[in-house]
C-alpha cells in the first residue's frame, strides 16, 4: 500500500476529473468548488467510501481513487 504523511501542509494541488478506473497519485486533502459527496479510495483501507466534502475547504484524506459514479460534488481539486 501507498504511505502519505498527513501531518504537513500541501506543497501541490491539481484539478482532476473524477473516474472510475484510474488510480490517483496519493493525496493529503480533497478541495470542491461545490459541496456534495465524493466516492473514493482510502490510502490504508475503505473502497468506493461515500464522503461528504463541504464547499471552499479542504477535506484531509489520503486517497488514492477519486469516482465518478456516485459523485456529486464539483470542481475536485486535490491536494498532494
């Protein structure tokens, strides 16, 4: 499995496009630009886990798969 230290602040981010089939580098937070939740992968253990992300602030996880299926919340930025 993957190994992230959440306990640093971010020292990159990009814009992705949820999918369903591509795995993600692993990431330290989750940003949107519209509320709602976020199907992803967990770095140590949880698969295609329903999260609910709030507008405008950054939601720490390490996750490694962001989905599109089940997703609601738009404008996905994550934080590395």
């Amino acid at each position: 499995m993957a190994s992230v230290n959440n306990t640093s602040t971010a020292r990159s981010g990009e814009r992705i496009t949820a999918n369903d089939s591509t795995d993600i580098q692993p990431t330290r937070a989750i940003n949107v630009a519209g509320s709602g939740l976020v199907y992803v992968d967990f770095v140590d253990a949880g698969s295609n886990v329903p999260v609910y992300i709030s507008a405008g602030s950054a939601f720490p996880a390490a996750v490694t798969r962001i989905y599109s299926t089940g997703t609601t919340a738009t404008g996905i930025t994550v934080l590395r």
